[in-house]
C-alpha cells in the first residue's frame, strides 16, 4: 500500500503501521460478515430533481479546439502540454 501511495517509509514505520493495518482489515472483515439485506439504505447523493444541486444537462455552444488552445504556454497538436508531475523509477 506505500508503494501505490508513493510513501517511503522505514523499516520501524512498516513494523509499527503493519499491526494497525492487519486490525482495520480484521474489522472491516467482520463488517462484511453481517446480514445487511433487510437494512434499508440510509443515505443518498438527492433525491429527486427538486432536490438536486446540478444543473440541467443541455447542450451549448463550446469553445473551438483553436480558442481553448490559443493562451497556451506550451501546446502539441490538439491538446495542451504540461509538465511531468508523478515521476516512477
């Protein structure tokens, strides 16, 4: 998990992460054993297109690959350039 996480940790911190890790997986474990399906759902994003925060999905008019690529700084054909953030060995 450090490693998808990109941590670097010592070999102390991995003997003192690994038993609090092996705890949370044992709880969850015994979560996943109870019978949840006469448990109604408790929680929703909305409910209903009253309550919902978006807006409506409509089509409009959109900027032109040439506009939106036009300020810049660096550009290949078609898309913008950046630089590399997330470096692997």
């Amino acid at each position: 998990m450090a490693e998808l996480a990109h941590l670097e940790l010592t070999p102390e911190e991995v003997g003192k992460f690994l038993p609090q890790l092996d705890s949370i997986l044992e709880y969850v474990q015994q979560l996943d054993e109870l019978d949840t399906s006469q448990i109604e759902p408790t929680a929703q994003v909305s409910v209903g297109e009253a309550l919902s925060p978006l807006r409506a999905d409509e089509p409009r008019k959109t900027f032109t690959q040439e506009v939106a690529l036009a300020n810049a700084p660096a550009r290949g054909p078609g898309f913008f350039k950046v630089p590399r953030v997330i470096e692997r060995e």
